[in-house]
C-alpha cells in the first residue's frame, strides 16, 4: 500500500505480545507493518504492529489499513517537526 509517499506492507501476525488488564503477557492475533520510503522497499522508515482488541478491534485489513494510516500520520508529523529547516542556500 502507498501512503503519503511511504510504501507499507501489512501482514497478519499471530504472535503479537501485549500485557492484559492483570499485567499477564497474552498471545494475540493481528498485523504487522513495515514501513519504507522508497518503492523497492530497501529503507525502511518504521515497523510496528497492531493486535486486536489493543489497537485495532477485529483482524480486518481494511482496519489494518486505516490504522497503517494513522500511525503513518503521526508519525510523519514528528519526524518532519524533529527536521531542521533547510532552504536552496543551506540552513535557515
């Protein structure tokens, strides 16, 4: 999936490891995601992952995708606010 000028990949995972309610480690399904910056996918921006009933509420890849999105978002928005501000003759 392209987004905002990053390549994403999403594959469902069965082996993601969140903390319950008790602070138990539990086994849940749901995605994994790798994000890239160039279409032959050899620089890769960002990787997370997303379980059902955590960050996403069914295993569903049109949810996987609109999170992919929203994470992507954000995190697009820190990475480009941590960037000094550079014009044609150098640094401002």
């Amino acid at each position: 999936m392209k987004y905002k000028g990053f390549y994403i990949d999403i594959t469902p995972d069965d082996h993601i490891v969140r903390n319950d309610s008790s602070g138990n480690e539990v086994i849940c399904r749901g995605f994994s995601f790798s994000v890239f910056t160039d279409e032959t996918r050899t620089e890769k921006f960002d990787e997370f992952t997303a379980a059902v009933g955590y960050e996403i509420l069914a295993e569903d890849m049109e949810e996987a995708e609109q999170f992919a999105k929203d994470v992507v978002s954000c995190e697009d928005k820190a990475f480009r606010l941590e960037q000094p501000d550079f014009t044609m003759g150098g640094q401002i």
